[in-house]
C-alpha cells in the first residue's frame, strides 16, 4: 500500500479514519471508518456520488454508525491504530481498479468500488442502502468523462461549476427564487 498514490482527498479521508478509529478507541482502522471519513469530508465527492449511484446516504450514515459502534474499544495504551486486513484487502483492491483504468493516483470513487466489490462487512452494508456495482460504475465513468486520474488534487478539480456557483436555473425551478419584478409568469 502506497500511501503516496492516493489523492489529495483519500489521504486526508484516511487521516481522518485514523483520528476516527483513536478517538472511538479501535485498535484498527476497519473500512467503516474509511467510508465513514469520505461520508463526512467537506467537499467530497462519495457523497454526492453514492446518491447518483441510488443509494439512501442517510441510511448509510446510520448504519456505518452503528457499525463502528459494534466494533471492540481497546483500552490501556492509547495511539496504537493499526490498519486492519480488511482495509488493506480494500487498498489492494483499490490499487488493481485503478492500474486497469490507467490511474496515476488512487481515487476516493475507487476505494468505494473496491469496498463494494471486497466480501466485508462494508460491501454488505453499501448493498443494503441500494449500491449497485453496475451503477455505481457507470456514476463514476460520468463523472471522471472519461479521464484517467494523474493529478494527486484530481478530485478537488472536479465538479467546479457545482462547488463553487449557483445553478439559478434549478433554484428557479424548485421555486427558492423571488420573481422579478414586472414580468409575468
């Protein structure tokens, strides 16, 4: 496992699935916590992702939850978290997917593959929310265009129009503009 070929964004994904994995007292980072960080990363793209793929994000929330609480609290030594099988098999899983779409890097989209594709209890829990590996696949191909992954800040770079702007159309359409005034409908 190269940590150097994951993206911006999945690095600081699995930062936080450490500092997640601490502060819950788990002696191993488990893919719950990975999936769990990426749920919850300001700006990612797995949220947003797992809804276009059909999947019920707040039910996978809820249930990632009550996963990382069923997982066993190590106590005496804290800051002693190690990765766990599980997650490595998810890496090296991840690592495959992406040397067969000619990837530089490693992206947060492809660790969700892999964990949908690994038999862990995350595939489980993604495939109880809805996760389709057919739809999810096709999500991410639109949503890549086509372009391989070879820049580490790939995924910040994605979806500008909808990170930094307003689509007026869609709000005027879902009634949250005021009408103008003097014109018509």
């Amino acid at each position: 496992m190269r940590i150097d070929r994951f993206t911006n964004s999945l690095q600081t994904a699995l930062a936080d699935a450490q500092s997640l994995a601490l502060g819950r007292d788990h002696q191993y980072i488990e893919p719950e916590h990975l999936l769990a960080a990426m749920l919850k990363q300001q700006g990612g793209s797995v949220r947003p992702l797992l809804s276009q793929a059909g999947a019920q994000v707040a039910s996978l929330d809820t249930a990632v939850n009550a996963a990382l609480d069923k997982l066993p609290r190590v106590e005496g030594a804290p800051g002693d978290v190690h990765v766990s099988q599980s997650l490595g098999r998810v890496f090296n899983i991840t690592d495959k997917l992406a040397q067969q779409r000619g990837d530089a890097y490693i992206s947060s989209e492809l660790a969700v593959l892999a964990m949908l594709e690994s038999a862990s209890s995350v595939s489980k829990l993604l495939k109880d929310v809805g996760v389709d590996k057919a739809a999810l696949e096709a999500v991410i191909e639109n949503l890549r265009g086509g372009q391989a992954v070879n820049d580490a800040s790939a995924e910040e770079n994605r979806q500008a129009l909808e990170k930094y702007t307003i689509d007026l159309t869609e709000r005027a359409e879902s009634g949250k503009l005021d009408p103008v005034i003097g014109r018509d409908d």
